[in-house]
C-alpha cells in the first residue's frame, strides 16, 4: 500500500485498488459490506506519513503508483505502436499526466491542511481549492477524489466570513461536474448551503450558495430535498429583493429549477415572490427581465400562483412593452403569461389588454413575424380575444 484512502464506511484502502472496486460498480465497503453513502476517498495522511518513513529506515524506493501504469510495458512490447505514436502527441499525453498529477498531490496537499490545519491555514486552503476547482472538469474531479468536499461541508458552519465564502464557492465550482453533485449531496450540504444562503457572512457567500442550490437542482430528485427545507425557498426571494446584480439573478434562476416541481410552487408564492418578480421585469440595472418572466411563467401553474399574478394592475402594460422590446424568448414568456391570466375567468386582463392601444398590434406583429412558438401563443390569444369581445360590432382580427 503506498497511497492509502479513507472510506465512507471509515476503513482504509490503497487507492488504486479501491477505485477499481468503486468504477466496477460496487458501492459497499469490501471488508464491512457496509453500504458507501458518499464516494469520496479521503487521503489517510497519518498511515501515508508511516509508510513513507519505514520505507526511508529500510531503503525501500517509493513509487509514485500514478506514474508505475502497465501502459509503459505495453509500449516496450509493442514498438511498432511507439513508432507509429507522433512524438507530439507523446509529449502532450506526458504533460497532460504530468500536469493531472501535479494537480492530484496539490488536491491532497490542501485537503490535509483543510483537515488539521489552523484557521488561518484552513482559509488559505479553502481559497486555493476555490480556484483550482473554478476551471476544468479534470480538477474538479481530482479535487473531489482528494476528499476535498466533506471538509468543505463542515467548514460552511466556520465563524470565519472568508472560510465561509471560500468554502460554499469551491463546493460550487465542484458542482458543475455532475458526479460531484452527488458527493456534496451525500455529504450532508443541503442544509448548510441552505444555512449560508439565509444567513451567511457576506453577500457573496449568500449569492454563491444561491448559485451552488441552483447548480444542485438541476438534478430532478434534488429539487424536492431542497424545496423542503423550510429556509430555502424564501431566502432564495429575500436575495431576489437584497442581493446585487448577479445576486438576483441566481436566485431567479434557483427558484425557476425549483419550481419546476409543482410542490415548489406554491412556496415560491407563498414567499412573496411575484411582486418582487414583477417589479425586476423593468429593472434595467438588474437585468433580468427574462428570468423573471420565466418564473412568473411557472407560477401560472398552481392556484396561489395565478390569482397573485392577476392582483398587479401594472403587469399588462409591462407585458404589452416586452412583446414589442423584449428578446425573442422575452415575448414567448409575456404571451405565456397574457394567455394564462386570461384564460379561465381572466375577463378583467382581457379588457385591460384590449383596452391598451398597442395591445393588438404588437400581437397580430408577432402573430406574422415572431419565432413559430411566438406565432401559435399570439394566434391562440387573439382569437381568445375574439370570443371575449364577441358581443362587440368589431371583432379582433
């Protein structure tokens, strides 16, 4: 054993060999036949540390097992593939490992400083995680192999503002490779992100876990867990209202994810989402008229939803102004919303569409020239139109 690894279940292994047992598919510990609940191999610093020195007091060479691969003996046997390999690529596949390897010693370098270092120690590590896991699919899952995300986990809950903010942002940058997703999960972090996007430190640390919640549900089962705690869904609208630019703009895009699960929905109302909603549609500094209206778009779906969206006497107007101004996926979500409040009892959104002067036009434009979806909504809503004021002498064409 030259690079041994904690398990989930808590017992050790060498690496190579219980990372060819996990990518088998085996999910159990081999000795306990304890199911894993998270992947994750931890370095075993304290074992590693031993080993090393007995083989210094013997004289045993210590071999990197990353670099000692059956695929050097296979070349040796097989020249006639080294001579046709280009001697480029040899040199970019040496310094893709070369580079693969360096970045797996630093992963495990930081993650032992994470794990015993001091405060200030653990703020410089979690701060170097951070931006090694910010680019490159290959770091963020070497980084996570390391054993990296249930420290980061724990460290959520520091008292340190910058141990927080590094922390929950190198779980989001670790996010974005899928598998990760459910390591972070596994490892408990649901509520602790939830925690630092209610209450964290510093804004950014509110906003990265926004984002962090956004990056997790895209996974569908993850949109139910999340959405059940009870924090969750309304801290996502207090950032809709306090946080900065992009601040808003990830809990736009985090309550979208959630409430795509109809259960969701009702939250996000029952939070005091639509006003807030409404009024981002013509904020110009916030910028996100169109993920607001994909979430407005949504709430249509639940009761609570559409009656609160029919209170706003300022939403047609709006609406009226995106059908001829608003991006092409702008104008499909105002007619989504124009053809739901309208349906089913929405007489008085009617009339007041009617009654706009540039309500008509701006649909028989987009009934002519909008993208084929815009087209069928526009069709849809004008003859829907047609039946309201079908008792007048001039019917809508």
């Amino acid at each position: 054993m030259q690079d041994p690894v904690i398990v989930a279940s808590g017992h050790t292994y060498d690496r190579v060999s219980i990372a060819q047992w996990i990518n088998s598919g085996h999910h159990t510990c081999p000795k306990s036949g304890q199911r894993l609940i998270h992947m994750a191999l931890i370095p075993n610093y304290a074992l590693k540390s031993l080993i090393h020195q007995f083989c210094q007091e013997n004289n045993i060479p210590l071999t990197d097992p990353a670099t000692s691969s059956s695929s050097s003996s296979h070349i040796e046997r097989s020249p006639s593939m080294k001579r046709k390999l280009p001697e480029k690529a040899v040199d970019h596949i040496s310094a893709t490992k070369t580079a693969m390897d360096t970045v797996k010693k630093t992963a495990e370098f930081l993650v032992g400083k994470l794990a015993m270092g001091s405060i200030d120690i653990q703020r410089q590590a979690a701060y170097e995680l951070r931006l090694l896991a910010k680019t490159g699919m290959d770091n963020r899952r070497i980084i996570s192999e390391a054993g990296a995300i249930p420290f980061l986990v724990t460290l959520l809950s520091s008292h340190d503002p910058r141990i927080q903010e590094n922390a929950v942002t190198a779980l989001l940058n670790l996010s974005i490779f899928d598998n990760n997703k459910v390591l972070i999960v596994a490892a408990g972090a649901i509520d602790n992100i939830v925690d630092v996007l209610d209450s964290g430190k510093t804004m950014e640390s509110r906003e990265n876990a926004a984002a962090a919640i956004f990056s997790l549900s895209l996974i569908d089962d993850y949109k139910v867990i999340i959405g059940s705690r009870p924090k969750a869904i309304p801290s996502l609208v207090g950032l809709l209202r306090d946080g900065t630019t992009a601040g808003k703009r990830d809990a736009a895009t985090a309550l979208f994810n959630l409430a795509v699960y109809s259960v969701n929905k009702v939250n996000v109302v029952v939070s005091g989402a639509v006003p807030l909603l409404i009024d981002l549609l013509m904020d110009d500094k916030a910028g996100i008229t169109d993920d607001a209206l994909a979430v407005l778009s949504l709430l249509l779906g639940c009761s609570e939803g559409l009656e609160e969206i029919r209170k706003s006497k300022s939403l047609v107007p709006i609406l009226i102004d995106l059908l001829r101004f608003g991006s092409p996926k702008g104008k499909e979500n105002a007619l989504t919303l124009l053809l739901g409040l309208c349906k089913d009892g929405g007489d008085e959104v009617a009339r007041r569409l009617l009654m706009n002067p540039r309500g008509i036009p701006s649909l028989q434009s987009l009934a002519a020239d909008g993208s084929m979806k815009a087209q069928r909504k526009a069709d849809a809503l004008l003859r829907l139109l047609n039946r309201c004021c079908s008792q007048s002498s001039k019917p809508v064409e």
